[in-house]
C-alpha cells in the first residue's frame, strides 16, 4: 500500500464498505477466522517488526506505559487471534430488529440495526487496536480506515498486510481494511476530514489526541475518554476486599485507562484501611501521593497537590485521600472523573445503590476492580474503545455500537391524506 494518496484509500474504503455490508455471518465468520489463522501464522513475523518499534521506542524514550501497550509478544499475538475468534462467535448484529409497529393505515414498521459503513479510527502505540477494531468493523459488516500512529508503525503495517492477506484468501476485497498510517498527519487529517467517506470516527489515545480529534474532525467521531478512575472505601468496606480490589485494579496493569488513579477513604475507616491498603500497594511498588491525613498513617507518602486528584498516572502511581463522608467523595468525583469507571467498596446496601445512582459515569460498580470494564470481560470479545460521552455508545464499545438503524416500511397502496 505505497501508491494512492489518503483520498484514495477513503473513496476505496468507502467502494468496499458495500461488499462488506452484503455479508453473511457466515461469510463474515470465515473471513475472521482466516485473520485469525494468518495471525498465529506470521506470529514470528509480527513480533520482529514490534521488536523494531519496541527498540525505537526506548530510544526516543517514550516511557514504560507506552511501551508496555506496544509490546506484542508470543502470548499477545495469540491473545490477538483469539479475540478474533471471540468477535466471530458473536451474535451478528446486522439485520437485528430493534423494533417496530403498524401503523393504523396498515403500513408495517421495522427498525432493523445496519451497518455504519465506513469506521475510522485513530490511536496511538496500540498494535491490539489494529486487529480489534479491523474485526469488530467487518463483524458488523463495515470497512476500516485506521491510523495507528508513529510509535507502532512497523507492527501496523505487518498486521494490516497480514489482515489483507486473508481478506483475499478469503474472496474478500483487501481494500476492506486501510491503513493511512504512511501518510503521517496528513493521513489522520484526511480521516478528520472525510466527509462523504468516514461515518463514524473513534479515537483513542492520550487526552490531547482525543481533543484534537473532537475539536478538528467534521466527521462524527464517538469520543473515547481518559480514565481518572476513582475507588471509594466507604466506612463498612471490609479489609480484604478494600486491599485485594485496590492492588488489583493499580496493579495489575497500571498503563491503561481503567486502572485506578484515585482512592477516596472513608474518615471513620481510614486508620483501619488507609495503612493496609497502602503497605499493600508499597509493597508492590506503588508510589503513593496523600494527603496530610494519609501522610500521617502511613510513611514514604508524597504530598498530594491539586493537580494529583486530576491526574491519570498510567503508572505505578496513586493518589489517596480521606474525605469525611459519601457526599464529600461524591463530589470529588463530580469535579474530577472523566467519566470513565467508579468503583465504591461497601457492604451497606442504602450507600451502594446511591453511588450506583448517582455517579454519573460510563461504568459504575460495587465491590469489584475497575479493570473489569473492557469489552473482552463484558462478553464482546473485543472492543473499539470505551466511550465517555452520552450520544449512541457509552461505556465499552462492541458490535452493536457499531452499527446504526433504519427503518424498513411495509404498505400495500396507503396514502397519506
């Protein structure tokens, strides 16, 4: 894919889009399991184009973050072409019905989900995104345009010519899946600017990426948000629990956007879970940023500032504060989420069901990690981002929200009067 220019890859993106449209599940289905086959085929040629990026990588150094989320090893690649399988075996959603009615003059209504056409997205050394969002697109029966960015440019581009591989292979135009990453900028303008072309527009990334993409773009885009993930450790939140889903949702991998950032302690509960929530974060490593009451429980803290509570680490890194009752947390979370994912640890009923209702985010939970909310553990084998805003998809995106509806209408000479 070195000829063309962006506009080239978008009018033909937009030609297969109706060949892709015109699947059946089971064409679609074989098409998947093909990506899926040539993944764990050319696994050793994947991972030495990542281990090209990886090197690149440490050399501009670009953070350990960053390079954990670009890093494809054996076991990644494999976990690649087993989220495909997953996508496969889901319902497809197209030609689903949504609803319908007659109508008194006999006219038979039907809203039916359809695909959107074209999906274009654009993010940053996430090699996983390339194949997630490639399957869910041709799942729902869409073509892809995507923009992987600079920092994985040589995993990119062997899984996008991997996945166009098996597109042929399988009796399917290669041109279902673009990647307008060899244009540089001019290729991530090209898919802000593709009226006519783009039907939807998903960015992930940092939050300046996602910025830039809302306020630029003149396409519709579904905005995908920084995770400013908060836990509250109400006062009857037992020790285990607050310890064990605290670690778990910093620790097990602090580089992606449902880790947790923030922990909000209860002030009757603090001298009993701030020091043992916190040895047990120390002990893996965790840096933790306090307040003055936190500093006073617990040593090695460093002084929390206000630019703590509003900051997503990505890190091993974690802020703690003590707040005096549910309100007060409530209202932290108010002024600084970003509406990804919340968490409250409790065992009274009246506090839980309140947090439920009144948390204003894309996921809210009791009593489990943050880092459950991904598409995969929600059951949509793979997901194209987790939305924050409020318009068509919130929270994890999977097939459905890949979609959009029409109505199909059903007369036999009716009129209007």
């Amino acid at each position: 894919m070195t000829d063309q220019t962006p506009q080239v890859r978008l009018e033909r993106a937009k030609e297969a889009s109706r060949a892709t449209a015109a699947l059946t599940s089971g064409d679609k289905e074989r098409v998947l399991e093909e990506i899926a086959l040539g993944l764990e085929r050319d696994a050793e040629r994947i991972i030495a184009a990542n281990e090209l990026d990886i090197s690149r990588g440490n050399e501009n150094g670009i953070g350990d973050s960053l390079i954990d989320r670009l890093r494809l090893d054996d076991k990644r690649v494999a976990a690649l072409a087993a989220a495909v399988r997953q996508v496969a075996a889901l319902p497809d959603p197209v030609g689903r019905v949504v609803g319908g009615h007659r109508m008194p003059n006999g006219v038979a209504l039907e809203q039916i989900r359809v695909p959107f056409g074209v999906v274009g997205a654009i993010y940053e050394a996430r090699p996983n995104v390339t194949v997630d969002i490639a399957a869910l697109a041709l799942r729902s029966g869409n073509a892809a345009v995507l923009r992987g960015g600079s920092a994985a440019r040589e995993s990119n581009t062997v899984l996008v010519e991997v996945m166009r591989e098996a597109l042929v292979r399988s009796g399917v135009t290669a041109e279902a899946i673009q990647t307008v990453d060899d244009f540089g900028r001019d290729g991530a303008t090209a898919l802000m600017h593709g009226r006519g072309y783009i039907d939807v527009l998903v960015p992930r990334g940092s939050a300046g990426l996602i910025e830039t993409v809302v306020t630029e773009s003149t396409v519709p885009v579904i905005e995908t948000g920084a995770g400013n993930v908060h836990i509250v450790l109400d006062e009857s939140a037992p020790d285990d629990w607050a310890r064990d889903i605290v670690v778990n949702a910093k620790v097990q991998r602090p580089s992606v956007c449902n880790a947790v950032e923030t922990v909000l302690v209860h002030r009757q509960a603090a001298p009993r879970l701030v020091p043992l929530v916190a040895s047990a974060l120390q002990s893996e490593g965790v840096a933790i940023h306090g307040d003055d009451m936190v500093a006073g429980l617990v040593s090695n803290v460093i002084p929390a500032t206000e630019e703590d509570w509003a900051t997503e680490y990505l890190s091993l890194d974690i802020a703690i504060k003590v707040v005096d009752d549910l309100d007060e947390a409530l209202a932290h979370i108010r002024r600084y989420s970003t509406g990804h994912t919340e968490s409250i640890i409790t065992t009274d009923t009246r506090n839980a069901e309140r947090f439920l209702a009144e948390v204003d985010s894309a996921v809210v939970m009791v009593n489990t990690s943050t880092r459950f909310t991904d598409g995969g553990e929600f059951g949509f084998g793979a997901e194209v981002g987790i939305s924050t805003q409020k318009l068509h998809a919130r929270g994890p995106m999977g097939l459905a929200e890949l979609t959009s509806t029409k109505w199909l209408a059903r007369g036999s000479g009716q009129t209007r009067g």
